[in-house]
C-alpha cells in the first residue's frame, strides 16, 4: 500500500493544514498582538537571529565535516525567520494603515459636521433677527 515515507508525508500535510486553519482564525488576533507588542518582537527577532548564528557555529566546531549540510540548514532558517519578520512588520504597516484611514474618515466627517454645524448656526442666527426684526415692527 503506502511505504513509511507516504505516511510520514501524509501525516507532515495533515499537520501543516491543521496549524495553517489555526493560524487562519487566529491571525486577527495575532496581528493585534503583534501592532501591540512591536518593540518585543523587534528584541525577539534580533535573540532569534543570533541563536541561529550562535547554533551555526557550535554545529561547525562540533562537526565540521558536515560543514554543507549545517550552512544549508542555516541557509533555511535564516531566510524562513526574514519571512516572518517581513510578514509580521507588513501586518504591521497595514494596521497602522487601516488606522490612520479611519482617523482621516473620522477627522473628514468631523469637519463636514461643524461645517454643516455652522451653517445651521448662520441660519438660525438670521431667523431670530428676521424674527426680531417683525417684533420690533421692522417689517
């Protein structure tokens, strides 16, 4: 039927959907934690790239005739923590984005009301010296 490989392949799929749908209905409130926690990020991202660093370099001095295979590896985790970085730092941008639109909308409407505010002062200011004017007999 299925060799030892297909199944760990099938299983390693299995897993990888699984924690992608999480992630999937997750990801709202892990952007809030991220916009929220940026600086703690930003230190994490920094540990994380030297552990890698600090890992590459002990692997090499414990194993050095694996020498390909290490740089590889560190090729891998190197470029896959940078994505995240980015994605993490783009999920940012766009909150901060979608904020400051809705600033912008609120800051507009807020000026279309006192506008209309105003406006509608002037009216009413001209109706009572229209009014005060018939009382006064100023016709």
């Amino acid at each position: 039927m299925f060799s030892n490989i297909e199944y760990l392949m099938l299983d390693g799929l299995i897993i990888i959907s699984i924690f992608s749908l999480i992630l999937a209905i997750l990801w709202e409130k892990l952007r809030n934690f991220f916009h929220n926690n940026y600086s703690y990020f930003d230190f994490i991202f920094v540990i994380a790239y030297f552990m890698e660093q600090l890992t590459l370099i002990t692997l090499l001095v414990l194993e050095p005739q694996k020498i390909i295979f290490w740089v590889s590896i560190f090729a891998l985790l190197v470029i896959t923590t940078a994505s995240i970085q980015k994605l993490s730092m783009d999920s940012r941008d766009r909150k901060i984005r979608e904020l400051n639109i809705k600033i912008k909308y609120s800051s507009e409407r807020k000026s279309e009301i006192i506008e209309n505010l105003g406006s509608q002062i002037k009216n009413l200011s001209d109706y009572i010296n229209e009014l005060e004017n018939n009382l006064n007999g100023d016709y």
